[in-house]
C-alpha cells in the first residue's frame, strides 16, 4: 500500500461510522446463503460465467465452494489504493477551495467518494483471509460508502459532471481532469478495469 500521503491511521476490517452504517441497511436487501441444492442447479453456471469474464471469482464443485482469484489482493493494493490516495487528494482539494461552486446534491456525493477512497486507502488488504465467506462483512466500510454511491444512479454522472466543472477553473489540476475522471470511473464503474472494485464487492457478496 502506498504511504506518501497521511490520511489517517490504517485500519483492518473497522467498523464504519454509525450513521453511514445504518444507511447502508436501508439500501441492500438482507442476504441469506443458498442451498447445495440451489447452488448447484441454478446459481454455479451464473457465477463461472460472471467468474470467467471478470477474472474475479470462481466457483468449486466439490466441495461446493467458491474462491476468489488470486490476483485480487494485488489488483487492490498495486492498482485501486494508489488510485484511491492520490483521488482522495483531489476531491480533497475540491471540497475545501472548490466548494462554492458545487451545488448541495454535488458537495455531497462528492464527500461520499472521498470517504469511499479514505476507507479503501486506510484498509490493510493483506492482513485479511481472502477464503474468509464473511470477508465482506470486515470490508462494511467500504461495501457501504460504494453502495451509497449507487443508491441513485444519477450519482456516479453527477460526480464526473462537477469534478469536470469544477477542475475547469483549477490552474492545479486543470490539465489532470482526463486522468481524474478515468480514476473515478474505475472507482464506480465495472466495465474500465477487469476486475473491477464493483466486481470486487459483488464477487464477496455471493459468497
């Protein structure tokens, strides 16, 4: 993980705040494991499928299991921490000397972003059992600020719309706006990076 940056202290699986908590209960419905039976006969061609094409998960016959790619760990910490920091200061900047120019909804799913790059930056990826079926429950913190940001699906546009605007009138990050909105892009959206942080979070929710 880089450390070029202080954002905070690192953490392995915190909790995240209580409000941003009990947020995310009202947005994913309540999950329950599936049946051998199930498993077998409806779900394992869907998850070899969705496995094969985004290199992220795949499923074991026997035992009836599923495992995630071994390049998981490495796509999170080489590519989407660095990625994470280095927006984490941008939207940082817009949010302090930019702010006047953003309208409420706008200044808002902006701070959801940059809290979503500060937990994925501050989560020490190593330290965690990626066999572990509850693995999503020590990624909360991030699951629900991701989620937030696709509660309405105007958001993720809204976000690349202002940043755009915003970053227009920034003699600091002005000619930086192409690389910005391609890492905002690959922090909210599947089909730019194979796997995906969506694919990522998807994946540990069928486990």
């Amino acid at each position: 993980m880089a450390t070029n940056v202080v954002i905070g202290e690192a953490v392995s699986g915190a909790k995240p705040e209580a409000g941003a908590r009990e947020f995310g209960r009202t947005i994913k419905a309540p999950q329950t494991r599936s049946s051998l039976f199930k498993f077998l006969f409806y779900e394992y061609k869907k998850i070899r499928d969705f496995g094969s094409d985004r290199h992220i998960i795949y499923p074991k016959m026997l035992p009836p299991t599923l495992q995630l790619n071994a390049s998981v760990r490495t796509f999170i910490t080489k590519h989407m921490q660095p990625l994470s920091i280095d927006l984490y200061k941008v939207l940082t900047h817009i949010l302090k000397r930019r702010w006047s120019q953003l309208e409420k909804q706008e200044y808002n799913t902006i701070v959801l972003l940059k809290k979503l790059c500060e937990k994925i930056a501050l989560t020490n990826f190593n330290l965690l059992n990626y066999s572990d079926r509850d693995l999503i429950d020590r990624l909360r913190p991030i699951e629900v600020y991701f989620l937030a940001l696709h509660s309405d699906t105007r958001y993720p546009e809204m976000i690349i719309k202002s940043v755009s605007r915003v970053l227009e009138r920034d003699a600091k990050h002005k000619e930086r706006i192409p690389d910005i909105i391609i890492s905002i892009k690959r922090m909210l959206f599947s089909e730019i990076d194979t796997p995906s942080l969506y694919d990522f979070i998807l994946a540990l929710n069928m486990f």
